[in-house]
C-alpha cells in the first residue's frame, strides 16, 4: 500500500495495489496490518455507503463528538469525489486548517481521516458513491458539523457555490468560530 502524508497530521491518504489481467482487476481494500504497519490503529466497527445521484452534492462537515469521536476511512466506489478534512483538535498547529483531496473509482486513493477532524466530501459527478468505514458506532447524541461553507474555514470547494444540493441538516449546521471544541492534540512522541 502507498501511504502519502497531508499537511495535516493524522490524515493521510491511501493508495491500495492494483494487480490488473484481461478480465479487470483485484484489489485489497482493507488490511489491518498493512494500516498498523502505517502507523494507523484504528480498529473499524462499522461500515457506511452513500449514493449521490447529482454532481455538486456536498455532505458534511460532520464529526462525532467525544466519547463516540470517529477515525474514518473514506473511498469512492464509482465516481468521483472531492474529501475535505477539517482540524478540529485545541492546540494543533494546525488547527482550523483543512485539507482537500480528490478521490476515485479508477484511482482506488482513499482518505484516512482521524478522531478531532471535520470531514465532507462533493460529489464531482453524477451516481457517486462512496464507502467509509469508522471505528466507533454511529451516536445520534454525539452527532455534530459545521457548515459546508464556513468563510473563517474557507475551503475552496471545487463547484459552484450556488449551485450546491445539501441536506436540510447540513444547510443549518452551524459555524466553526461558534464551536467550543472538546478535541485536543495530543503531540507524537519521539
């Protein structure tokens, strides 16, 4: 597996082999100890999968908070899409940064994105979907966001902003300067 780190600590992207013949290819998605072996430790319990059917869809910025924060390991099944993570963690240097990553079908990249992160993706075409997996289960009390378009964020979204299709939740979340957050960062030992 390829393992390229980001700008933010923590969330790195994954590029999975590919043995490819005449009748297509195969591929591991997923391996415990190919992500130990990257320094990954997250123990995932829970898969997910969203359809999208219009390009320009954005879903997020959506977090857990503690104590059902998630990591989440995010991949397009068909399609493609732009995934942004958000550092949420008090005391990073990198705090209220984000970083944005596009994600294919063809390609196979996938985002690994820690516990103390905000995270969404758009859609950048028709029928995407997308698989993610998370490593606590999902906690309607501890479900949180931020609002897509957060100018103190100011993520350069790769669409037109007025032609976005959002949820009736994710259009009302809130903003990153009203956000108390509980995540802290936790520096890597040497």
């Amino acid at each position: 597996m390829e393992v390229k780190t980001t700008a933010l600590p923590g969330v790195l992207v994954l590029k999975p082999r590919r043995f490819a013949d005449s009748r297509g290819y195969f591929v591991e998605t997923y391996n415990q100890r190919g992500l130990a072996e990257a320094g990954v430790s997250a123990q995932f319990v829970q898969d997910n999968q969203s359809f999208s059917a219009k390009a320009g869809t954005i879903r997020g910025l959506h977090f857990q908070l503690p104590p059902a924060a998630q990591t989440k390991l995010v991949r397009a099944l068909r399609g493609s899409i732009f995934d942004v993570a958000v550092d949420l963690r008090q005391g990073s240097p990198t705090f209220g940064r984000w970083i944005g990553e596009t994600l294919t079908a063809s390609g196979g990249e996938q985002l690994l994105i820690p516990r103390g992160f905000a995270h969404a993706f758009c859609t950048l075409e028709d029928d995407a979907e997308v698989a993610y997996k998370v490593d606590d289960f999902y906690a309607p009390k501890c479900d949180s966001g931020l609002i897509w378009n957060d100018p103190d964020l100011g993520i350069d979204w790769p669409i037109d902003p007025a032609s976005v299709i959002l949820s009736d939740k994710d259009a009302t979340l809130g903003s990153f300067k009203a956000f108390a957050s509980p995540f802290r960062y936790e520096a890597a030992s040497p």
